[in-house]
C-alpha cells in the first residue's frame, strides 16, 4: 500500500515543499506560480532545504572541523554551488568540467578534491595548475600519469589512494562502489605497496586514504564497517611510518523518497567520531545527494489519460531524458499534484512521452486524478537529476529555478532548438 501524500509531506521534516491551503509552495512561492512564468518541465530547488542539509553535516561533525567537499555529480548547477561556497563547502569534482565549475563560483581550490577513475591528462594539468588539495587516485597507471605530468610542471602534488574496502553495500547494483567487482579504488594490498613505495614517485605526496562505498546508504553499518577497515589500513601504514595526513570518508547518506528512514547526520557523527578519537589527520567528506536530494522537485504537466484496457498510463509532458533516475535504478519518487483535488485516485503508470517502455516515472501508483494540463511534482528530485539529463528524442533540457523565501529566479534557462543543433553541420560531401 502506498503512503498517503499528506503523510509522507508533514511525517517527515525534510524539506521547505508544503501545501498551504491545497497549493504547492516552495517556501514562500506558489509553484503554480513559477510554472506560469517559466513553464514546465522544470526543477525547482529550495535554497533553506539545501543550506539547511550542508549545516546539518558541518553541525553534527564540527568537532573534527572536516572539509566537506559538494560532490558536485548530484547537482552542478552553479546557484546552487554558488549558496554552498558561500557556506564554506568545498567540492569533489570528477571532471575537467566540474573544475572549471568550481573556478566559476570561486570555489577555494584548497577545498577540491578530484576523484574518478580515468582523468584525462588535460585534466590533471588542469586540477595541477588549479591548485587542488589532492587527487583521489583509483589505480597505479593514473598515479604514474599524474606523476609525469606534475614533475612536468615542476610541481608537487598531494594524493589520496581511493582503497576499495571489498564489502556488501545494500543499495542498488548500479550505485554500489565499495567491491572489488566494481571498477572503483585500489586493492588494499596494492594500495599498501604504493604506500610503502612512494618514493618511486618524486613528485606526489601520498598522504591519503579515500573510500566511498556507494550512494542512498541509509543505515550506518555499512559506513561503518568501512571505515574501520580503512582505519585499520592506515594504522598498519603509520606503524610502518607513512603519515597519513588526510581521511576523505566519501558520500553515500540516503535520503527519504519514500518511507525510508535514513540515519540523520547526527546519528552518522555520532557513530563515527568515536571511531576518530587521537587521530591527527584532517577529515574530507563528499555528500551529495543528502545535501541536494530533498532540496528540489520536478514539475511537470499530465497531458492525457491513457487507458487501453487493461491499464491506465497518466502521459506528462517530461521524459526519462529529464529525469532518469527512475528508468535508470527502478528508482521511487512520490508524485503529488501542485493543486491538491482530493476524490477517488486513479490507478496508473505515469509515464513520459519517449519511445521506451522504461521511460516511466511510476509503476502502478494510485494517483490524485489531476485534469489534464494540470501540474505534478515529482518529489526528492534535487539530486542525480537535472545533472543526468539529456536531449534523447531531440528534447531541449528544462529550466531549473532556485527559490528563496519569497523570492525566486531562474537559475538555468530552458534550452532552446537552437541550443540543441549548435555546432551540427551537413558536410559538403552531402550537399
Ligand atoms: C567518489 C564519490 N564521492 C561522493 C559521491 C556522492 O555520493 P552521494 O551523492 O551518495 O553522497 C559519489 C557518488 O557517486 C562518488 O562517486
């Protein structure tokens, strides 16, 4: 049985998305109102829910004062980048691109740490000229590749080794990175004779561990678990006299889309900081989606009732090109109507218009029975969404809107046809 709205919406504090008086609001804007004006489909993303989550971990983990780097995948829209510089966030780029992103909003470099596992040399000479504090680097070729290139510059680089702990993360198969079945990190044996034999390396500075196991973890454990194995690596390190000076303990806090119940950040910090006690390294952190997710929703408008009878399709006007995760992980995000309408709920798919079977957005949910060209929500939207977006079925990208109390702004303009043919070209040998 599915949750009633108005549970989910009051039962779980999560966010500044409320309906007053049966309409919608992102703090204090009617969403019927922003749509008006900018159209659908479009996320919107409420400024207090972001900033309030980027607080909540810098709260509960203030006593060790940690960087906390933005992983800036979940959501790399530059306001929203811009209100967690301005906040203190550092971010955890995995990308030449979301470089340049963070030079945009005057990210402080010494707050960027820059993951992934295949960086491109113009990559490396970027993040080196930039400044970063140091690269979490996943295989030995790469850390060979950053070596040449930083020696090349005449500079000194700081590295972490991204270690892959080696366990079971209960999330989903395609967010699960802490196994060595997965392309992710270093093993620990070979992590630990790079360590060893670091001087092989004239021109890093190998002083760090980083894991990240995966992503919508919602219980501790697992964290845990990893943790202790990569302290118990370090340990081993420093008895045989490598200091390590940085700890990057990765992402992964899951969040509400349905009727989870995700530890808090309190409850995260209250299990890990005991195990930090006596350490002398600097503790990095690289949430995302706890930061992002419940900070925005994506409005899109039902076209038609479908039924063919032998089942109901409510069509809306956004696609999997506009938010993927649900054909991507099978993944749940509850759908409310921005004007509420009460009455018997129709049992349906809500479905999107692309020519896919996967391009579905709800799997036999009993929905508010909207009129067409009304508007719906899809809630916990703001992260892993706009970001993963793209132009199948030749479909412009939507709008993104930051609200702020009362006011609001457009924050990403609507891509238009001609954002989309940019740089296309017939060749003359067509013509
Ligand atoms: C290295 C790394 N750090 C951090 C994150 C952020 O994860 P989350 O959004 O679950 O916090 C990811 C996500 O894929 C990642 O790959």
């Amino acid at each position: 049985m599915e949750k009633k709205v108005e549970v989910i919406m009051y039962s779980h504090p999560i966010h500044d998305f409320q309906y007053k008086n049966g309409e919608l609001y992102c703090e204090g804007v009617k969403v019927s109102a922003i749509v008006k004006k900018v159209g659908t489909p479009v996320y919107i993303y409420s400024y207090k829910t972001l900033v309030d989550h980027y607080r909540k971990i810098r709260e509960a983990f203030k006593a060790v004062d940690p960087i906390i780097c933005f992983a800036m995948k979940a959501n790399s829209n530059i306001a929203l980048l811009s209100a967690l510089v301005k906040e203190g966030a550092g971010f955890d780029i995995v990308s030449g691109g979301e470089l340049k992103k963070a030079r945009l909003v005057k990210a402080d470099m010494k707050r960027i740490a820059f993951a992934s596992v295949g960086k491109t040399e113009e990559e490396i000479f970027d993040a080196v000229n930039a400044g970063i504090l140091l690269f979490n680097v996943e295989s030995r070729p790469e850390l060979n590749n950053i070596n040449r290139i930083a020696g090349k510059m005449r500079k000194k680089v700081q590295v972490a080794l991204r270690i892959n702990p080696d366990i079971d993360v209960p999330t989903h198969d395609k967010i699960n990175t802490g196994s060595l079945k997965k392309k992710f990190g270093i093993d620990l044996k070979t992590a630990r004779d790079i360590f060893l034999g670091q001087k092989e390396f004239k021109n890093l500075r190998i002083n760090g561990v980083h894991i990240h196991i995966g992503s919508q973890i919602i219980k501790g454990e697992p964290f845990l678990v990893a943790i202790e194995k990569a302290l118990a690596f370090i340990d081993e390190l420093e008895r045989d006299g490598v200091k390590v000076e940085f700890f990057d303990i990765g992402g992964g806090l899951g969040i509400v889309y349905k009727d989870e119940t995700p530890q808090t950040a309190k409850e995260y910090a209250d299990k890990v900081l005991p195990l930090l006690k006596g350490r002398t390294f600097r503790l990095l952190m690289e949430p995302g989606r706890f930061i992002a997710g419940n900070a925005g929703i994506f409005v899109t408008r039902k076209l038609y009732l479908k039924d063919n009878g032998v089942k109901k399709f409510m069509i809306v006007d956004a696609g999997m090109n506009d938010l993927v995760r649900p054909s991507m992980y099978g993944s749940y995000h509850e759908i409310i109507p921005v004007k509420k309408v009460g009455g018997k709920k129709v049992h349906c798919d809500v479905v999107g218009p692309i020519c896919e079977s996967g391009d579905i957005f709800a799997h036999d949910r009993d929905m508010e029975n909207v009129k067409d060209g009304e508007l719906l929500a899809v809630l916990s939207a703001g992260a892993y969404g706009y970001v993963m977006s793209s132009n199948y079925n030749v479909r412009p990208r939507s709008a993104e809107v930051m609200v702020k109390g009362r006011q609001w702004a457009v924050v990403q303009e609507r891509e238009t046809f001609k954002d989309l043919i940019k740089g296309a070209k017939v060749p003359g040998f067509l013509k």
